[in-house]
C-alpha cells in the first residue's frame, strides 16, 4: 500500500488528485515562499515603519555652566560633571561674570590648568543669566549643549541622566522636570512652590504637550536648536524661553526628573517680581512666531 505524505505536491490527504487549479495556487505559494526566504534584508530607507529601533546619536557635548559669585559649589558642580562623563563631554564651559571675585576667578582657571575639557569666557554682556547662556551656546562646538549653573542649584548630576535619554530616544533636546516622579524640591519658598505648579499646569494645557517643567534652567538641547533660533532672554526668563520656543517650533522634547536644592552659597539675584518675566515670554512665544538667529549672542540687541 502506497503511504501518501503532507508534502505530497498532487494529491489530498484521502489520495485522489488534486484539481489542476489547485495544483496551480499550491505551486505559485510555494514559489512565494521561495522568494520571501531568499530575499535580501529590508532595506530600511525604503520602510521607515520597520526602522523601529532608535539609533544612538554620537554626542560631542558642551556644558555651558553660568558662574557668579560661587567659590565651593564650582569645585562640586565640576567634580560630578567630569566624574560621571562617559566619553561625551567635549568641553565645559564657565561663562563667568566679569564682576565675579577673584577668588571665583582663581577657582576657574585652576580647573582650566588641571582639566583641557575645562575653559573659561568672561561674560561680554553683563549683568544677567540670560546673556550668560546665550553667549555660551554661541561659543559651544559640541553637538550638543547642555545648560546649567554653577550655584548647586541646577543638579549636576542630571546631566549625565539627560545624555542617556538623549541616546536612549534621539530626541532634539531633554529638558530636566522637578515635577516628575523622583524629582522634587528642596529649601523652595512655600508661595512659590504653589505659583509654580499652577504655572507649569496652565503652560501644558496652552502649549498641548507632556512636558511638565518649563521654568527650570538645566536641560541638554542639540546644536541646531541652540543656534538657529533667536534667543531673547537676558536674565532668568531665558529658562523658559528655551524650552517653550524649541516646543513651538516642533522640535522633540524628552525629560528626566531632577531634584532643585536651594543654593548653599551666595545669594540668587532672581527676586520674586522679576518671575513676571517668565509670564510675559511665555505667552510672547506663544502667540507670536519664533524667529531664526539673525546675529551672535554678544551683539547690541
């Protein structure tokens, strides 16, 4: 007795033959599946829907860290920066006040003598944090700039988390949300905290996005978001304008929770009324068109 197999190409489990048509389906999926298996690896370029996995960008990162009159919190901030740098730092940056101390300024330049990712601009136009940080994303040559202070403030060590969901995501900027879970404040003005977390809710709703912390000054923004736009700000309310224009213009925003301390040094030149600033540059930047760069930072405004 003849034993009939599964892969029988011309007969039916029962042995009668199959009909000349239905020969000619099997052959034709058979060829098919030929082909599928011989065929060469997707050609991703032609699919973006199969290019799921997110290539990890080459960060050349500038750390622009605005000082003024801080001596030990320096030594801190930059300890931590370079502790934890794992071959993406290019340079750091202290964009420091003319009118800093001498002892600031010897503070500076020894981390410049003793470290060559380390160097020193003097703040052309001064005073005012917003000055600071533009003329620091203009002299940045990384391809990526992150912002922060050197008063302890800004969290150093959230720089490092910002270049892991840079990598993790490709994104064109991470911003660092003390909103977030795991993040929080310390030594905050009660009345503040409250004006705060209103702010930040309304500024979600006006701008549709998941972001959360739009005040804070410590995030990490690419290149070409640190130089094609034109930046306004002179004093704090640059914060926020580095986050909310990036935003309009349709940039991809990530962010990492941070932890504010209130400064162990000096004194913060942000008094509470100048915090209106924040309001009017918010809502400038949202109804009104966000312009590219048309001069260096350091030039009359």
């Amino acid at each position: 007795m003849e034993v009939l197999s599964r892969k029988s190409p011309k007969h039916d489990f029962n042995g009668f033959p199959l009909p000349r048509q239905r020969l000619q389906v099997d052959n034709r999926r058979e060829q098919a599946g030929a082909r599928r298996r011989d065929a060469p690896p997707q050609d991703l370029r032609l699919n973006p829907m199969a290019a799921q996995e997110v290539t990890k960008p080459d960060v050349r990162l500038s750390i622009v860290v605005t000082v003024y009159t801080e001596t030990f919190s320096i030594d801190e901030t930059i300890r931590i920066l370079l502790g934890n740098d794992r071959g993406y730092i290019q340079e750091v940056l202290l964009v420091t006040s003319p009118k800093a101390s001498a002892e600031t300024f010897a503070i500076c330049r020894k981390w410049v003598d003793q470290d060559a990712r380390v160097k020193l601009l003097v703040q052309k136009n001064n005073p005012g944090i917003g000055w600071a940080y533009r003329e620091g994303m203009q002299a940045a040559t990384g391809n990526y700039v992150a912002l922060m202070a050197a008063d302890l403030e800004t969290e150093p060590a959230a720089v490092d988390r910002m270049v892991r969901k840079l990598q993790e995501t490709g994104c064109d900027a991470v911003i660092a949300n003390r909103w977030l879970a795991g993040g929080g404040f310390t030594n905050y003005d009660p009345l503040k905290l409250v004006l705060n977390w209103v702010f930040q809710k309304m500024l979600r709703v006006l701008f549709w996005t998941r972001i959360g912390d739009f005040t804070f000054g410590l995030k990490l923004l690419s290149k070409e978001i640190a130089q094609a736009l034109d930046w306004e700000g002179t004093m704090h309310e640059i914060c926020i304008e580095t986050t909310v224009k990036p935003l309009k213009k349709g940039y991809r925003l990530e962010q990492v929770p941070t932890v504010w301390v209130g400064r162990k040094e000096g004194r913060s030149v942000n008094t509470f009324f100048k915090n209106f600033r924040y309001v009017k540059m918010g809502f400038k930047t949202l109804f009104t068109p966000v312009r590219a760069a048309k001069s260096a930072p350091g030039a009359a405004a």
